[in-house]
C-alpha cells in the first residue's frame, strides 16, 4: 500500500534511443500522471540532449554504462523530501522498453514494477532482423552482429540473459507486426519471466506494428497501463 501520502510515488519513464528529454518531475502531459504523481524524465547517456559527445557515451562497449544512470536517477530520487524513493517504478517505449527490461533483469531490487513497450528482448536477434536502412546506424551504435567479437558482446546485452532475475511485476506491450522488436521474441521474454516465477501482464496487439495506430487498442493498452501502474502503487482503481 502507498505508505506516506505526503511522499508521491515516482515512476522513470525513457524513450528511444537519441530522444531528447530533460529532468522533469510531475509532467502533467504524461498519461501517467493520471494515475500516479510523480514522472521523472530525463536525458540519459546516448540521448541528444547533452550534443554529440552525449550521444556517442552509450555507442558499442559503452553501452554497459547506461544501467547506471537508472541507478543513479532512483539515488536522486531518494534525496529528494517530497519522493518516495522506495516505491519507483520504471518504464518506455522502443529503446526505452529495452531499458526497462534490462535494469529489471540487472538489478532486481531497484524497482517495485516495469512498463516495457515494444522493448528489445535479444539483441542479436534484433539487429540480424533490423531493416537495411537501420543497419548502418545500428553498426555505429552496437557493433556489427556479424563480427564474432561484436556478436558475443551484442549477447550479453540482451534481457533474456536475465528473465529469470527479474521479480517485479511487469507489463510488456508489443504489435504482432513489429518488424524491430518482433511478437515472438516478446513471447519468448515473457515465458522465460513466468517459468521462472515472475509475475507478466502481456498486451500482445493483433495488427500492430512498433508505433500503435488503432484508437481502441491504444486506449485499451493505456487503460492496461493505469490499472497496472494503480495494482503496484497499491492505489484504488479509478
């Protein structure tokens, strides 16, 4: 149950992978905060925000270093008198969703739950599927996956290393159509959570692909989101 009302919960929210975000708290614009209180939104390594350097601090081998930014963000958290840093949830769409079920999977105590939207499960298999126009920039990004020193790095990044690690609730969203971060290897994630014990709630969209366009499933997936995000904050549903 939410313990201190005057202590709002917090849930971190990221987006792709170079989006460009900055620090805010209680964004009135986010769906979330029609069921929560707070929303932290900010420019993480690789994201534009911070000009070119920024945006090359996550590229191949650096790439391991962006878990701690969740880390520290939830340390920010917890400094601040008007949060409560013991009940942060985290959260995103695309490269964001990757986030999401990476930190899960790497530090399982971080957060109370996750929202993962159309996020990537494995990566080698993502970046072998990825479109002829992704694969230049996804080389500067990650590596080449067809390069066997690359490729074994690749692996390790890849969430499903860690399904069986993760322990807080979960909320995986994916389009069956999604050319990037395909439904079967959505599928795959959350059966190896629920092998293992971990608690999964599946939105798996007939039609869709990684950017939602029919109005009823995308009221159906945010009205999903809010009772999921009201269950875990302990919240009466609305």
């Amino acid at each position: 149950m939410h313990t201190d009302p005057l202590k709002p919960d917090v849930t971190a929210f990221f987006d792709g992978v170079t989006n460009t975000v900055s620090y805010v708290v209680k964004d009135p614009t986010s769906p979330s905060c029609a069921v929560i209180d707070s929303v932290l939104d900010f420019d993480y390594r690789g994201s534009t925000g911070k000009g070119k350097v920024g945006a090359t601090l996550n590229d191949r081998r650096l790439r391991v270093n962006e878990l701690g930014d969740l880390a520290d963000a939830v340390a920010w958290i917890r400094t601040q008198p008007g949060l409560d840093g013991s009940r942060v949830a985290v959260g995103g769409a695309s490269y964001g969703g990757y986030l999401t079920n990476a930190v899960l999977g790497a530090d399982p105590d971080l957060f109370i739950a996750g929202v993962s939207e159309v996020g990537v499960a494995d990566w080698v298999r993502n970046l072998e599927n990825a479109s002829p126009q992704l694969q230049a920039s996804d080389r500067l990004e990650y590596g080449d996956v067809h390069d066997p020193d690359d490729r074994a790095f690749i692996a390790t990044l890849s969430p499903m290393n860690n399904a069986a690690r993760i322990r807080a609730p979960l909320l995986v969203q994916v389009g069956a159509n999604d050319p990037r971060n395909g439904a079967e290897e959505q599928d795959q994630f959350v059966q190896a959570i629920r092998d293992a014990g971990g608690t999964v709630a599946y939105r798996r969209y007939e039609g869709e692909g990684h950017i939602m366009t029919d109005l009823p499933n995308i009221i159906d997936f945010y009205r999903a989101k809010a009772a999921f995000l009201l269950e875990q904050f302990g919240r009466p549903a609305r």
